[in-house]
C-alpha cells in the first residue's frame, strides 16, 4: 500500500547554535519529533501513514532502562522494531567507527526491516540534516556513512566484526522454526557485541523450550532477586497488552462474562494496573475471533503478565491439570536407568507416525525412564532404535490393532512382523477399549503415581500436556473428539496404552515373567 503523508515533522530550531546544541543531545533527537520519519498502519485498510516518530509510554520505559543486554519480552506491535531502528540509526549517523546490526528470523523480514525502518527514516530525514551525512555504501541490506565510516545493516546473523548495537527481533520465533540460526546467534553473533556495546533480544513467547525461554527464565529470576546487574547480565523488560493504549474498543459492543472479569479484576491485582471496560473488551474481542479454542495462543501473543507469556492453557486439555498437579509433586525429575527390565508401550499410527514410552518399575513406582517418537518410517527403524538403547526389555506392550493382518508384501501383522524383527523378545497386544474416555480416566488415576525423565521424556512429556480435544466454532466450545492435529495423539495414546496394561495387572506379572527364576531342584529320590 501507498504511504500517505498524515502530519508533519515539528519545525527544526532556526538558529544555527541552538541546532547544533540540540544535535548533541540523544534524547532531543528521539523524544522532539524533529528528526525521524516513521511508516504506520492505517485503521481499516487506509495507506500506511508517515508520522514523525515520537517514543510511545512502552518505549519511553524502556529507553529509561536501556542496559548493556536487554530482553524484552512482549505482546504484538508495540513498536519496538521500529524505535530500535531508529535508535541504531541515530547512533550511527552521530559516532563514529560503529556497526550496528539487526538480525531478522529470515532475510525477507530482515530486508523489510531494513527498508521500512532504517532506510525509509534517513531518506526522509530533513533535507539540511540529510546532507551531512552523506552515503558510502548503499545496498539493500547496509548503510555505510561517508562522514564517519558507521553503518546499519540487517541480516540472519552478524558473526563477522565487531557490533556496537546489536538488536535480535523476535528471538523466540527463530529458536521455535530454526534451532540451528538460534544458535549461531548465540554462539556468533551475542559473543560479538563488545562488554560496553548494547544488545536488545525481543520476542513474543513462542512455546516453553528454546534458547529464548531459558534467557527469560535467568533473566526473569535475577529480576525477581534484585540482582546487581553486571554489563554481561541481560535486564528483564516485559511490556504487557493492556500498556498499548490503542488496545480499546467500545465497552458496549462487546459481551463480557463474569469469569472473563474476574480473570481482569485478578490481572489488576497482581500486575499493580488498572484494565478499563474499553480495554476489556478490545481483550475479549480478539480472543473470541483471532484465538477461539486457542488460549494459549492469545497468551503468547498478547500476554497480560510475563508468567501467563509461557503458559500451556488447560482449557480442553485431556490431561494438563494433571499434568499440573505431577509436576508440583515433583513427578518430573532427573532418573537413573536402574538394572531392571524395561516395558515399553506403543502406538503406531494410520499416518506412519510412531511413539513409545519406556518405562521400569521400582518399589511400587512406575519410571518412565525415556520416550521416542518419529514419523515416516518402517518398523526396522524403530527396531533399530531400541536396540541402540541397550536397554534390557521385559514386555513391548502394543495396541490392539497391532495383531491385525496387513495387506502388504508380507500380509503379517505388526505384531508377527516386530517378533521376526527382535527374536526372542515379549509382546503383548493389549485389548481394544469400547470407550476413550475409560482409557482417559485410566491415565488421570495412574498419572498420580509416576514419574518422568525431565531430559529423556522431555517430548513425551509435551505431548501429554498438549493432547487436546477438538474445537469446534459451530459449538462455540470443546467437544469430547482428540485433536490429531496437532501431533500430541500417538504420545498420548501410547502412554494410554501403559494406563490400560496397569488396570489390567499386566505390567507385574509380565515383568516377573521375564526374569531369571530359579529351576526346582531335581527329587533326589528319582
């Protein structure tokens, strides 16, 4: 769309010495609306709008608590693309000898940054001002200054050099879609900002693993501590939905439930903020019609407190209260493999999507010591898989269509065709449930007593937290149907296998069956 001009820069001092006063000072520069020129978007589907750039109150905070790292944790456009740019803009056009750097999650959104932010804000700078600061290097990714050899220039990772500012936009998209940039950022591009340079990490959440949520998690804690900061300690930024003041719509357009009060009247609370009827219903507006049977979603995007960023929504959740309450009794934890067999339960999906537990027992306890998954592959894959494991089975529990015969070059079962892959091995094919809901019911009672690998489960452990049931829009709620969609069905249903097998009495004496007993003693009198 086109840009269309909507109000002008304020007026630069016309005396000569008081402009070159002013031009010394950084906050004048930022805070005067005199300078910078920023690209908005329009309301409603209007052009995007030129606007002198003026700090908002969420930037204005943080340019207070500017550190030498920085990690903002925050909802969706607040802006601070677009004040980083400027500000990296502004450092370069007035010191000299200094990179800075902006490092996007692909080079399309690293380009458009570029362009949009950083180039679009020189080119319009006033033209008296702009001449001074002539180009050296003009390309689609770098601005190189004539006048004193600094730049701006964006990409996926700035590993070369040394970078004076360095800001990292959304950082928690780039460890969910590429672990591996995520960590040449880390490992090349952090490590390049000098002890007195300044680094920005800012992201929305996305999910609860990642290079990004642990950096939250440290920074979050030295937060919390009241920790003296020292120039390597990143400074824990949040910046909360209801902290835009453009989040608003008319109180008397939108329905607003009792609950739907108490969790804002609960927010109020805890956050120390006031959340106006406006305000409320431009929160309940966008839950019901861009997050409906996505809490979680709503929380990452537009987080009201930093812990809700993180949270796993329980709402048509089989097992997450569950979940919930194992963790707190510390059900998830560090476990040794001890010298005992080694059940496993399966499920192998009509997708060619596999996953199994492995589970021991000790004293009473069930042990899940470990947890695989994968997609795509034959049986011999699997084999192979457990195998490298150099666990000792004692029972492969499988689901009860595994003893159905297939039609396949071999017309066996899956049952016949993992006994002639793993020779001499135990396997039990487990009896089909007339109902789900019995087996989910079996899960809830046995999730009470056991305890996960916190490394060796760690997916096991997501998928169980993240089988859903099926929203549906029609219904305006959760019906009682797992999503498969969401790939958490094959971990849960082979951990319903484990359940089943328990209610049955099957683990014990499946295992006892397999262990060394002694032989009778011969009768001496024969």
């Amino acid at each position: 769309m086109a840009a269309t001009v909507s109000k002008p820069l304020a007026e630069l001092p016309s005396n000569a010495e008081e402009l070159e006063r002013c031009l010394l000072n950084p906050e004048w520069r930022l805070f005067s609306g005199c300078l910078y020129k920023i690209m908005i978007k329009g309301d409603d589907g209007e052009d995007n709008l030129v606007m002198p750039f003026a700090p908002n109150r969420a930037q204005k905070r943080f340019i207070r608590r500017l550190w030498h790292r920085n990690l903002i944790l925050k909802a969706r456009q607040l802006g601070f693309t677009t004040l980083i740019a400027v500000m990296w803009l502004d450092h370069a056009l007035f010191n000299a000898n200094q990179r800075c750097g902006i490092i996007a999650q692909d080079r399309e959104a690293a380009e458009t940054i570029f362009r949009d932010k950083v180039k679009f804000a020189y080119e319009n700078l006033p033209p008296e001002l702009r001449e001074r600061f002539p180009l050296a290097r003009d390309s689609a990714v770098e601005l190189l200054f004539a006048h004193n050899n600094s730049s701006v220039r964006v990409g996926t990772s700035m590993r070369s050099g040394t970078i004076h500012r360095l800001h990292v936009s959304e950082f928690g998209k780039i460890c969910a879609k590429y672990p591996d940039k995520a960590q040449e950022v880390v490992t090349g591009s952090i490590p390049a900002v000098p002890t007195n340079g300044v680094l920005v990490i800012e992201s929305t959440a996305e999910g609860r693993e990642g290079e990004f949520f642990n950096m939250v998690g440290i920074a979050q804690a030295n937060h919390a501590s009241k920790k003296v900061l020292t120039p390597k300690d990143y400074r824990f930024h949040f910046y909360a939905w209801w902290q835009e003041p453009r989040y608003r719509l008319p109180v008397t357009t939108v329905a607003i439930t009792r609950d739907e009060h108490d969790y804002f009247d609960k927010i109020e609370a805890e956050m120390d903020c006031r959340i106006d009827p406006d305000q409320r219903a431009w929160y309940v507006a966008t839950k019901q019609a861009d997050f409906a049977g996505a809490e979680e979603r709503m929380w990452q995007e537009y987080p009201s407190t930093p812990a809700e960023a993180f949270q796993v929504s329980t709402e048509g959740n089989y097992y997450a209260k569950d979940m919930i309450a194992l963790r707190k009794r510390g059900g998830v934890t560090r476990l040794p493999v001890l010298d005992v067999p080694v059940n496993t339960y399966w499920d192998i999906g009509k997708k060619d999507g596999c996953a199994i537990w492995f589970q021991q027992e000790s004293r009473g306890d069930d042990r899940f010591i470990d947890y695989f998954e994968d997609h795509d592959k034959d049986l011999r894959h699997y084999v192979a898989e457990l195998r490298a494991k150099g666990y000792i089975f004692g029972t492969h529990f499988l689901p009860h269509d595994a003893a159905h015969e297939r039609l396949s070059d071999y017309n066996k079962s899956t049952e016949q065709m993992l006994q002639d892959l793993m020779p001499g091995e135990r396997f039990f094919v487990l009896p089909r449930i007339s109902e789900l809901i019995t087996g989910i019911h079996a899960v809830r009672k046995h999730l009470k007593g056991a305890y996960f690998d916190e490394v060796r489960c760690k997916k096991g452990i997501e998928r169980l937290e993240g089988y859903k049931k099926v929203f549906s829009r029609a219904a305006n709620g959760y019906i009682d149907t797992p999503n498969k969609a969401n790939g958490c069905s094959e971990g849960a249903d082979a951990y319903r296998q484990y359940a089943q097998a328990k209610e049955l009495n099957l683990i014990d004496g499946a295992t006892r069956a397999t262990t060394y007993q002694e032989a009778p003693p011969p009768d001496w009198r024969t």
